[in-house]
C-alpha cells in the first residue's frame, strides 16, 4: 500500500489561504470518507485538525476546514497565521486489511 | 484528563528484541481501538499496527510477523513487542487511541525513540 501523495511544500502569507491536497486511489480516499489530518510541529506528537473528511474537533479553530472529492482530499487554512507553519499529514482508511494510510507529509511555511 | 506516556525506547543492534510500553491515563485502553505509529528520522508517519477493543490485531506489511501488539488490562497499558529489528525499524513510536467509527487518532503521545544501528 503506497502512502498517499501530498505536496512537499505549501506556503502563503499572514491573512492568506492555502489548500493542501491529498491524493490517494479508488481503494482508500476514494472509497472511504474517513480521511483525517494531523498538524505536528517539530519535535512534537501530531494534533487531529480534522476527521470524516470535514469535521473538526472542539478546540480546533474553524480557520481549518477538509473537504473531498473524488480521490483527493483536501485542508484548507485560511486566514493564515504565524502558528500554523508545521507540518501536516493526510490519513485515510483503507479497508480491513490495510486498515489505515498517511500521506506523504506537506511542509506549511508561512511567509 | 487523557494522557499517554511510552517508553522502552533505545539503541538496540539489529536482529535484537525491544517491547515498548505506553501507559494510559483518563480512559480505558480495553475499551478503545489502541494504534502504534512511527516516523522515521525526517520522514512522514508510518501506521504499524493496531488493536481493537475485542482484541483482534492487526499489522501493517513491513512489520508482519516480527511485532506483536498487546494491552494489560490491570495496568492499563499498551504494548509493542518488537523482534528481529532492522535499520529500516528506527524511528519515533507513537501510541495513539483511535477513534474507530470514524478512523482517526485523537490523542498521541510524546513519542519514545527506537534506534538500531550496529
């Protein structure tokens, strides 16, 4: 099972937005909308920022939001802020013998 | 208040043995689906295995027959059993709880470090 396929980098200004996609097959995005994704700062365990596709968990702020479509997901961070340069993984379930895969990772630099 | 603290992390030579543990605090580690996760030095996150609350196992491919994932109810603790260690097994080991209608990872901890290395 191959990881998921994120971009290496995303970067945008103070106030900005940015999408990071998450492309995965027919057999796990495609088929599942149980896609998640984790913020991990350096050094640091990864946070769940969103889970089933485009829900967030209480605490997380609402300038992070997941979407889908097709077999590719997306977050999108909007109005960008200084704390939210690190890095972010994409997670999918796919199925009972695989069980879950991440993405490739996405490096988020804010200008 | 959840919380998740491993340890049994180290250098250990290849081929060796090493059992991580992760204990648990503000919940039931028999009562949730219990995931291991690694991350290579500068690399991305690896699912390696899980065990559900009915105590079904799984593994992913790489790891297949040299771990063995387990839980002690009295301690509340999760482990990983590891044997016939190899370079490609250095990493970072997080236990994470998972969420299992919706496959996700709410909580994580700290990480414990594996190296092995000759």
């Amino acid at each position: 099972q191959s990881a998921l396929t994120q971009p290496a980098s995303v970067s945008g200004s103070p106030g900005q937005s940015i999408t990071i996609s998450c492309t995965g097959t027919s057999s796990d995005v495609g088929s599942y909308n149980l896609v998640s994704w984790y913020q991990q700062h350096p050094g640091k365990a990864p946070k769940l920022m969103i889970y089933e596709v485009s829900k967030r968990p209480s605490g997380v702020s609402n300038r992070f939001s997941g979407s889908k479509s097709g077999n590719t997901a997306s977050l999108t961070i909007s109005g960008l802020q200084a704390e939210d340069e690190a890095d972010y993984y994409c997670c999918s379930y796919a199925g009972s013998s695989i069980l879950y895969v991440f993405g490739t990772g996405t490096k988020v630099t804010v200008l | 208040e959840v919380q998740l603290v491993e340890s049994g992390g180290g250098l250990i030579q290849p081929g060796g043995s090493l059992r991580l543990s992760c204990a648990a605090s503000g919940f039931t580690v028999s009562s949730n689906y219990m995931s291991w996760v690694r991350q290579a030095p500068g690399k991305g996150l690896e699912w390696v295995s899980v065990i559900y609350s009915g105590g079904s196992t799984y593994y992913a491919d790489s790891v297949k027959g040299r771990f063995t994932i387990s839980r002690d109810n009295s301690k509340n603790t999760l482990y990983l059993q590891m044997n016939s260690l190899r370079a490609e097994d250095t990493a970072v080991y997080y236990c994470a709880r998972g969420y299992p209608v919706g496959a996700f990872f709410d909580y994580w901890g700290q990480g414990t470090l594996v190296t092995v290395s000759s």
